[in-house]
C-alpha cells in the first residue's frame, strides 16, 4: 500500500485462503476478483482494465476452469467465448475489436476437432478447415475477400 490505496483483501479460514478475494490497481480500481473454496478458485471470477471496463470473467470448479469463459476489448466489445467442461476447453469464438466474428472452432480433449472457420475482418468468409483430434483431415477451402474459392485443400492425417 505504497499510495495509501488497498491492494487487496483477503479472507482465510484455519490458514487457507476462502471466500471472496479482491485485488486492486494502484488507482484504487478494482484489477480482478472472485471466490476460494478451500484454497481453491471456486465460482466466478472477473478481471478488469484499470478504466473499470470489465476484461475477462469465468467460472471456476475446484480451480478448474468450468462452463463460459469470455473476454472482452478495451472499447467492451466482445473478444472471445470459450466453453470449457472439466477444465477441458470444447469451443471457442474469437472476435475482431470491431465485434466481427475472427474464427470459431471445437475441441476434443484439448485438441481442435470439426469444422474451423477464419474469417476476414470485414466478416467475410477466409477459410473452412475440418480438424480430426488436432490433425487436418478432410477439404479445406480458402477464400478471397470478395467471398471466391483461392484454393481448395484435401488433407488426409495433416497432410495433402
């Protein structure tokens, strides 16, 4: 507490950081936040920037990420979704500053799997890319800006 400002709280049981902890910048704003349970994060978490804009928030199991994990741009727009069961991430959304869509995908196992899809920043379709367990498998299509086939890519076990 160099500016006489609080830089954090925190609550402890028989020596075990509990409950609800708060962590602060040097402003004064609060930088993130969330629950212990037994010394681990446990429910809902949140990160801030120091303008108070909320940056990220997710939920925790037994400090383990669970459910939907989302962040955000400095200008609040979304910037990314991800699901996550039992620590394992299943989809992700990833979007430009602008709040277009940038890439969609899932996981199995911590691994890409299905149907990837990138796209420009103007929201034009930039390329489908089909992942079997975090190899390229199957047609991948790349595209123009203007939304016309460039290329068209057939990979068996990540190679064409």
């Amino acid at each position: 507490m160099t500016n006489g400002n609080l830089q954090s709280e925190h609550f402890y049981i028989d020596g075990t950081i509990h409950d609800q902890q708060k962590y602060y910048y040097e402003n004064g704003q609060l930088n993130f936040g969330g629950t212990y349970r037994d010394g681990k994060k446990h429910g809902q978490w949140k990160e801030y920037y120091k303008n108070g804009q909320l940056r990220f928030e997710s939920f925790y199991i037994d400090n383990t990420h669970h459910g939907m994990r989302k962040g955000y741009h400095e200008n609040g727009n979304l910037k990314f979704e991800e699901t996550y069961h039992d620590g394992y991430r299943h989809g992700v959304k990833e979007y430009y500053e602008n709040g277009n869509l940038k890439f969609e995908g899932t996981y199995r196992i911590g691994n890409r799997h299905g149907m990837w899809k990138y796209y420009y920043e103007d929201g034009q379709l930039r390329s489908e890319e089909y992942y079997e367990v975090g190899v390229l498998h199957g047609t991948s299509k790349y595209y123009y800006n203007d939304g016309t086939l460039k290329d068209e890519i057939i990979y068996i076990n990540g190679k064409f």
